[in-house]
C-alpha cells in the first residue's frame, strides 16, 4: 500500500521528521511517499500561512493522485486545506489534528490538546467543533513555541511542552494528550512515559487510520461538499490547478 | 498480533459471521480470537437486553486478557458494556459502534446511521452524544429487521435496509452510511455498490482501529474514569469477576 | 402508596440510611419498600461496578413490580441501569440522579455536584449530558471519600464534601449542590446550613417525584426506547430474568 | 401545606378551571389558593402580552407570600414573569411550563410539546434552551386555537390538538406529549386515553413538584440571579412594587 | 433619519448620557430621539427591576412609533422587553446587548462582558444563549458596581470595571471586550487605551446597526414570534396599553 | 470613508454588480473601492475553489491596505479567507456571510438561507456553527443555480430560488431569508415583496457593517488568532505574500 503524506510547509527537514515518524509505525508492506509544497511558507502557524501553504498542498495532492497512491495525510495539526483536498482527490484524505482527535477519543474519556503558538488555538478549537469533538477536548494549551524551534532536539521546548502537559493533568482533568504539531511527532513516546498518560502523535494516529480506510475500501463520499469540483476556468499563477 | 473480538450475544452463528468480516479486513500478521459469552440474551435489541449481556462480555474481556491479547473489541453495535470493558482491561477496547461513527467521520462531512429496531434509535443517539459525533450523524433510522432476521441470507431484510438507505439519502443529506448492528457485517459492500456511496460496517472498522491502537502504543487511559476498579466484595453468581 | 426504592448495591446499612431519608420526606400515605439485591458489589465506585450491580438491582425492580408497587427509585447517584429498568418495569422509575439535578433546576439557575470519588465524574457528566442539564451544572466536583466512608459518621468524610461546596460557590459561581452519593443523604440539612444555600439530596427529591408520577397517573411511555423487551432466550446464572 | 397558584392573566374562569385541575391531583393536606391579577391581558399568546401580564401576576405573588404560602405555581405555560417572580419571593416559584418538561423527562427520552398559537412556538423554544432541556423536546407544535377558545368544551379545539399529537408521534418520534397552555389542563386524560401515550398537563405537574419542594424544605437560592433585589425607587402606577 | 434610544430606567441624567454617546456616533444626518418612561425603577439590576421596566418602555416604543421614527434601541444592557417590542413596533428595534455581542463578533474570535452587578451575570448568559452566541463569549464578569455608581465620574468604579478586563485578557484568552451596562457608554475609549483590545460599548454598537437595518429598509419579520400581538381587552392601569 | 469590496473571483461582471449593490445602499461620504483578483477562479463554489481564491483575494486586502482603505468586505457567501484576511490587515473585514447572519438576527429569532449549490451547504453550516449562529439558523437551501447562471437576468434561476423560498416558510418556519451568494444581491427586493418577509443580501450588509465598525472605531483585536502573522520565507509564485 502506498500512502502519501504532505507535509503542507517547505521545511525538508521537518518532512523528513514526518516520513520518519509515519515509517516508524506503518505496516509492513506500506510504503511512505513524504512531499512538500516547493511554494508557500517554511511553517505554518495560524490562519495567514495556512492560506497559502494550501495551493502547494493541493499540488502534492495532485501529483500523489496520479503517482496511484491510495490515500493521503495532510500533516499540519490545523488540517490545512483538508476539504479542499478531499474535494480533489479520489483517495481518501485524513488531517492529522482530526488523527489525533478521533484516535484519543478511542482511550480516554477527557483530552487535552498541546500545541505551539497561541495563535493555533482558535483554528484548533473551530476545528474541534467542526468535527464534533469539542466536548471532548478539556482545553488547547500552547506552549509557545515556535514550529521551527522544534527541528532541533531543544531542551527548553520539551520542557514548556512538558509544563503544559503537568498543567492539563491538573487544572483540566485531562486524560490524554494529543500534540498539537507533527514537529512534535518524535516527542510521543518520551512525554507519555515522562507524564504516565498517554500521549497520541497525530502524524502516525493519521498513518494507522489511512491504513484502515485503504483496507475496508472506503473513500470520501461524492454526495456532499466533497463532490468533484466543476470544471471551470483560473487565472493567473494559479491556473494550473484548475479542475 | 492478537485481537479479542466478543459477540455480547449468545448467538454462535452470529459470532462466526463477525470473526469473518473481522478476519477479511485485517492485516496479515493479526490473529483474531472471536468469543461469545455463555450466559446472556442471544441478541441485544435496547436497553434492557444490554444490562444482562454486559456481565458475559466482560467475562470474555477478562479471559481473553489472560491470554494477552493486544486489543478488544466489543461487537455490538450500541457499544454494550464499552465504559466497563475500559476500566476492566489494560489493553485497549473499541465499539464497533464508536468505531463507524469514527471511520465514517473521516469520509463524510455528514451520516446515518440505519439500525434494526426502534428501540435502538435512542441508545444510539445516546452514544453519539456522549462521544461528540452527533452534529455528524443526520440521523439514526431503524429498518425494523430484527437482529437474529440477518442470520440467514434474506432479502426482505436487505430490502427494508436499502429503503432506508435511500430515505436517508433523499431526506437526510447523509453522505455516507453506517451500518447499526454487527449482523450487517456482510452487506456494507452490496449496498455501497447499489447506492454509490460509502457504507461503513462496525465490525471492520473497528479491526483497523485496533491494529491502529496496538501500532501506536496507545492503551485506555488509567487517569480518569477508566482507572482500574478499587478492589471490593461481590455477592452472588457474578461474585467470580470481583475487581 | 408504596414506592420501591432499591439500593443497588449490597451493603444493607446503606439501605436503611437510604430508607430513612426516603421516610423521611415520604407523604403520610406513602410505604416505603426498600430492598437491596443479593448479588453484586458492595458499592458502586465507577463504570465496572456499575456493570454488575445492574442484575441484582433488576431483580429488586422484578420483584417490587410483581408485589404491586406504584413507582420504582434508584438509588445510586449514577442512576445505575436506570434505562433498562424503565424497559422492564410498568410502574414509572426515577434515579436519584436525575431527581437531584431536576430539583435544582426549580431552584436554582446554576448547581454544582459533589459526588465521593473521581471515577464517577464523567459517568455523572455523561448523565447530565444524556438529560440535557450539562448546562445547568456549573462543575461535578469529587471529594475523594469512598462510598462506603459515608456509612459511618465520619468528620473527615464531612469536611472533604464541606470543602468542596466552598469551592464550588468561590470558583464555579453555584447557587445549589446536590449531593452526589446516597450515601449522603443524611448531610444535606447540615450543609445546607452551613454554606447558605440549597442542597440537595437525590434520594428525598427521588421520593417526592415519584409520589408525584404516581398522582399525576404518569407512567413510562412505551413508545420508544423503553418499549417492553421482545421475548427472547437468556442463557447462564441470568436466564431467570430473561423477558 | 399551602399552595399559591396564579393564573398571570385576567379570565377567571380560566382560573377556576387552574384550580379545579389543581386541586384534582393536590395532596390531601394541600390547600390550593388560586389567584388571577385585576391589571393586564385577558389571555397571553406571544412576548407582548407577557410584558403586561408580569406586573399584576408579581402584584399576586407578592400578596400571597404577606398571606405565607410555601410555595407559588405561575400558571401559564411560557413561564411569564418566573424569574422576576424568583427573586421577588422567599417561597419556591415553578412555572408550568418548565414542570411538564421536567415531568416529561421522568417518562420519556424525547417527548413534543402542543400548544395553542404559533407565536408561542419561539417563547417556549426560548425556555427549553435556557433550561437546557431543549434535547429532549423533539418540537414545539402549535394547534392554531387561540386560548380563551380552550375556556368553553369545544370538539373543533380538541381535534386540532389531536391532529397535532398524531403528528408528533408519527413524524417527530415523540414518546409523550407536553400540553402548552393552562387551558387544556382538562384535556389530558382523554388524549393520553386516545393517543396511547403520557400526556402531561403542567399545571398537574406542577403542584406536585411544589409539594415536593416544601417537603424537602427547598427554596430558591440567593446567591445568584434570584437575590432579593436592592431597594430603590420606582414611579407611576408600579411605583407600589418597589423592593 | 430618525432613531428612537429609549432608556428603561427613569433617571434622566442617564438618558442624557447615552443620548450623548449614541449622537457622538451617528451619521450626519440621524437624528437622535431619546426618552425614558415615567414609570419604572431608577435602574435595572436583574430579573425584577426589568418586570416593572418593561411596560414604562414599551409606552416610550409606542409613543415614538406615532411620531415616525424608523427605528428603536432599547438601551439597556439585559436587552428588557426586547421580544416585546419587537412585536409592538412597525420599525425594527435592538438591543445594546445583543448590539455589543454582534459587533464584537466582527472584530475577535472571542471576547468577554464586563457588566455591574453578580445579578445580572445569569439574565446576559440567557441572552447569550436565546442569541445563538454564548459559544464566542469567553465569560461574563461582575465588577460589583452598582448601576447608578456610574453616572458621576469615579474613580472606583473605573478600577473595578479595569481590573475585571485585566483579568479576562489574562484568565479567559478575551480578545475584545463588550462593556454590559448603558451606563458604561463613556468609557469605552479609555478602557480600550488602557488594555490595547477592542472595548465594544452596547449604545453605539445599536446606534450603527440601527442605521444599517434603515438603509437595507429591513424591518422585523412578522411570521413568527414578532407577529402583531392579537386584539384584546387589558385590564387595570396598564389598560391604555392594549394592542 | 473608504471601503474595499473585494469579490474573490475573477468575473469582472459580478465585482460590478456587487459594486452596485454596496454603492446603494452606502452613506453619503463612503467610497467603495471594488476589486477582484487577477489569479483564481471565475466563481467559487465549494472548497476547492476557495483555496485557490484566497491568495488573489488577500492579496487585494493588501493592496487596498496600502491606499489607506478603512475596512474590508469579502464578497463571497462562504466568507472565502475571512480568518487570513483578518491577520493580515489593519482595518476590520468583514464576510458577506456573517454580514448576512448578523443581520438577520436582529430582525427574524429563525431565518434560513437559500444558496446556489448543494456543494455550498456543508461551508455555509460550518461557518454558521463557527460564527455560534447554527442555532438561529431553520435550514440551508441550495436552489441549484450556478454562480455564473445569476450574472445575467434570468427567470429560470429566480423561480428556483422563490420556490426554495417557498418551501422554507412552509417547511423550515423561517421568518426570514438570507441569500446565500454575492450574485443574488440584486434579487433581495424583489425577493423580499414577492414573499412577504424581510429578504437580507448579504453585500449590502456587509457595507452597513463595516461603515458601523469605522465609525466605532473598532478594528480586528491583535490578541488572538488575528496577531499579526509572523514574518518568515515564502517560496513560489506565492512568495511576494511573505508577512
């Protein structure tokens, strides 16, 4: 089985962070096709670099769909362009901030999010009630620190990731804890042992779940919002993705 | 890997038929151990049939823990017994019915769900609100085919499913479809392929989400109410599964 | 009238606390039949025991219906098997749950819970959220004081509930409590007291609902979920109590 | 015990009739003292005829608590003035409209509300959200008969109401059903009779939760919106309301 | 165009503030006509006061309605009698609290009250919910200042009104403030100075929208609850308010 | 006071037409500045083109930015970019969406909203459950009309609307309609007499909106989702948007 995961930034290393994390949990015979966007921002982090990391996004998408992958990871914590990504592809499409979400509800009644920047917490939380999930998440903590602060093995950002974790277990009720950002994905294991709860990666909750979709032969429905886009025409340096 | 899968009911036949459905959809290496209680109601149809099949199923959760399975999971659709099973158990436990709606999230903007009787309707709006997803579900119809009508291969049931299906279709704007009882494990892709859209079976989900679980290293959480039950006497027939 | 209340766990004395508060408030007319069942745990500390207390607490309710009573209570603050005994009674049948919460809403705007240990919170949150009364409670707080704690006069036990009544008017704005165990029921006056403001007992409130369905000639409706179970084959130690 | 009952508008036959029904399901010791303002509307049927209602009906309660009721019963379905009234009295104050939900619930996990005109669909719905029971009301319907129409027995009324219970049954998988307006009181029987199912009529409703709140000793907290209010002045013809 | 602001106080020097602040807003060429009833409390502080406000205002609704003017505001934070006079009016009428809430939708993801008194905190969260926008309300705050504590300039009053934003920026992630009381109309500005947020005062957020709904010639709908109230005979000195 | 009304699709004919709508119904003083995106698609229906709107969109914001413009309309039903938009500029911004919500609610306690495409629906319903309005909201009804079939006159595509229009009074008890596409803004009067309720085009409410803001003084807070994005690289044609 083929799965593609996008990372929707232009940081290889943090892609190679991604594939790593992915590979390290996938199936024997999966094989991790990792891909970035060569436009849009080194991170993203809020809703101004979302915008455009999405056009990149949907390229890779794009170009998996020809390349025959069966289904595809968004791996940005805020979802980044999933919808229209579903719209896109014929594959089905999983975010890993919805991995996250669905494979902690299966393991706690109560979850916390931790993430980076305090500018992720609202689109986080519009998500969180988009999908449903709100009430099921007990708060979304940032830990202030920035995306790219976590390319690097960085005491002092595991230490205010580990401080919100110590705050959510205590103030929030919190029975796990999803990772707010798959720069955190080699982070999982440490922190869930560290904290004694668990602690879900999005990055590989998203490589387990688009596994499961391959294996029952779903994809994404055709009847709603995610029917295929009508054919009509786009301009400018954007023309090409016309659908 | 070995995955515990329990009938709540009594039913041997309907047992085989999930350990079916179980083993087509899982990976190579996954041994499913499919298990039936030996007391309880040979089928679960609402509220009252749920109280007595619990204490079976759990028997089975525990036997099936001392031969150290990785994962449970419990093959009725209103999720018999789930919250018990988690605080029973130290490896994880999936519902088939929380498992559809999950799998079903991640391909639909928006579901139904098509039951067998009337008096499930509210036991399974009852999950979905406890779990978050019931913004997601348009609606919980009831084809009024009772559960041990799928035993045997017949068309009248299929035709009552397959009508709702279209109501839910034409009237509710479901997008795709999950279906609401562990004997329907043979007939999501028939109608998936009569109605050309996603049908969602509980039981082949919920084999993927529990591979996914074991990947990851995930287990129920002991920090809230999934602690393990504090040690106490039990009186009567069931004094044998004290905690 | 005589009203059935059972404890649903097997600890006599807290059946005889339970029967005098019911006595208590009970009309002048009223007998107050109170049983408890021979199987099952001591107390009911979370979803495990819950599980098991059920049979016994069924059988009571089985018995109770054929001696004639008009009305059935529950009573553990869980509102344990509250669902299926409604299914399997005629006479109408109140938790002392949902009576607490109700009571309060009359006289209050916003109440708050304190129940005995932390594994009950989220039962009783799924409760409130199955009611439609989430909204109504401010916070369900646990004073870690095991059930069977209350079964004495036990100061430690008091000032651990007392402290989080403090709380509960300080940080969650609570203009009522209800007393979250019916192992309390004799605290209520006492706290009330104490704290100047309304607190609630869900055993006495229990009673007088019920005095009430049976002179409004209200009973459970018979048109949805609580539908008379189909008859059907029970197998093991619970084959008596098949349909 | 006695009981303060107040019709908030001006019909005095419809406050006989309040008293009747009242006094048909009161307990033995419980004096029922009805009561009607000389000031407001003749019927209330939407938002403006409750604003004028409010002022007469307070007028009422605060007359009976000078006489030591122990507790009041505002007698119009939407609840007019129950607030204002709350903090106004030292005794309990239910309304009947929040009585038959709450009684409803008792008996039924979703039950449909009937009442008189279609401008007091949204009131009530306004209601059912501020007490958060909204979930468990599958839809307020309207009968189309004016509310002084109710006053006189009258076949074209009752079959409109009837329709309108056949309509919910069959469409909104109402279990009961809720009569939304003082004048049907007389109703309820024969419908639950015709229709198979509970009918609850709120004024019933209420008395016995008034009674029950005496019993218990409950009263409206004051620590929140229904302190007492601050004295100050007011002018003109309400100015004898001042607090 | 010409506004009608009603206070539903009595006391003029507040009148004439929020005349002040509703002018210092207003387009060239709208005329602002403010009143206050004779009848009714010095000011409104909860649920009782605004019973006894209510028909004084809707006298002011009434009397302006005569002299043409194309729409009203209702200058009290609790919204008072707003269904009311909805229903009342032929022009279309807003609340400064629902006015404050919509406008601080436009500008933060999330914003917090800061109102006078405990009292009022219960009847803005009904608003909030009968809205539709309790969800972007991060919390309603009490700085315990009395209504009429803000018509002279005071210092005290200022601090606690400043020190209950400094605690909504830090406690409940508020990114604007909605100020909740007509008499707070002055100090919008400095407040907004002072904490570097947007600070939403209710009397000049109405006076905007006011003129928005006039331009668009958009006036309330009469096919629901806001339907002109039916003939009927009132009783009393509220008689000359029969519709 | 200068407004920038951007349509975020490339079709030349429709920024005219939804020029003309703000031009009518705006004030004396206020310019409307209306612009389009040279790169992106002709019309935007669903999620797909919206992604790829958004960079030409946001990059007329900051165009329109520099010339100094005191506050943003995104002219597109589905609030394309609306959260980016807001991080990205100094003046306020505002969707014709929300507009329309607002709006809406100030004047009907229902409305629904009659869009083009099925496609649109599930965007619509998800920004109305982030915006907290879902609840005010009866249904949203595509009438199954193109965005570029409402460019020129045409009887085909008004009668499907009125007939949706239709159907929602009957159906949805909507009380009044917002259209659901910046096409439609010259149909609201028409509209509006035909069916006798208020009728709100989201354009022409935005323009009230946004000269309401400029005059209070308010723009977007910079304390939470809407900081200013922080400055990082850009690669690609989509580089010269680099915060």
């Amino acid at each position: 089985m083929r799965l593609h995961i996008v990372n929707p930034n232009t940081t290889a290393s943090m892609t190679a962070k991604i594939a790593a994390a992915a590979r390290a949990v996938a199936q024997a015979g999966t094989v991790i096709d990792a891909r970035q966007p060569t436009m849009g921002p080194v991170s993203i982090e809020g809703f101004y670099d979302e915008a455009f990391a999405v056009p990149g996004m949907l390229g890779c998408i794009r170009e998996a769909e020809r390349d025959g992958v069966e289904a595809h990871i968004i791996a940005c914590f805020d979802d980044t362009g999933l919808d229209a990504a579903r719209a896109a592809a014929k594959a089905p499409v999983i975010g890993i901030g919805e991995a996250g979400f669905h494979m902690a509800s299966l393991i706690a009644a109560r979850f916390a999010v931790v993430t980076t920047l305090g500018a992720s917490i609202v689109p986080i939380e519009y998500n969180l009630r988009k999908y449903g999930l709100a009430d099921r998440c007990a708060r979304v903590r940032a830990a202030e620190v920035p995306v790219l602060a976590l390319e690097e093995r960085n005491a002092a950002a595991l230490g205010k990731i580990s401080t919100e974790i110590t705050a959510a277990i205590r103030d929030d009720r919190a029975e796990a804890i999803v990772l707010g950002c798959a720069g955190m994905a080699d982070l999982a294991a440490e922190l869930a042992h560290e904290h004694g709860l668990p602690v879900v990666d999005g990055v590989a909750a998203a490589v387990t779940l688009a596994e499961g979709l391959v294996r029952l032969g779903l994809t994404t429905s055709r009847l709603g919002p995610y029917a295929a886009p009508r054919t009509k025409t786009y301009s400018g340096p954007l023309a090409g993705f016309a659908p």
